[in-house]
C-alpha cells in the first residue's frame, strides 16, 4: 500500500482537532506498537509535531483512515457474496 499523502499545513477547516496517541488507539482500536508500525509501512496517517517531544495526529486523516478501512470490507462482503451464491444459471446446470 503507498504512503497517506499529508494534507497541506496552510489550511485546516475549523472543527478539524488534533488527536493525542491516547485518542488514536480508542478511536481505531488499535495499540501504540500497531500505530507505530502501519506509520513504518505507509499504511497509517504520519502524526504532526506539536511540541519539542509531542506529536499528535489530524482527526480528519484517522477519520478517512477508518472510512477506508470500512470501504474495504465492503468490497471484500460485496465479492465474497458473490462467490458464495451461485446464480441460477448454475443451479440448474
């Protein structure tokens, strides 16, 4: 999978929060060493440094990041369904 593109720094919409870990990991369920990882593999929103030693990450990126998650199992329940039931042509054959 490629790298999440960031959005551009020179403009964030209001309401758009900026999420410590702790939220991260409630909000996608997953752990601290699992957030670090798909970062590694390009496969999780990188977070934004706020401070000297703090990094937190844009909500609106973990929230597309689950709504693509969600599309995906779409797919995978849309294409499983059509293995799973054979058309009619079939039965009959």
């Amino acid at each position: 999978m490629s790298r999440l593109p960031a959005q551009p720094a020179t403009r964030i919409s209001l309401g758009n929060r900026l999420l410590r870990r702790r939220e991260v990991e409630q909000k996608t369920g997953k752990s601290r060493a699992a957030i670090y990882a798909d970062i590694r593999a390009g496969t999780f929103p990188e977070p934004v440094p706020i401070g000297a030693k703090s990094v937190a990450w844009l909500e609106a990126e973990v929230d597309q990041w689950i709504a693509d998650r969600l599309v995906e199992r779409s797919k995978a329940k849309t294409t499983r369904g059509r293995r799973s039931n054979p058309s009619l042509s079939e039965i009959h054959t």
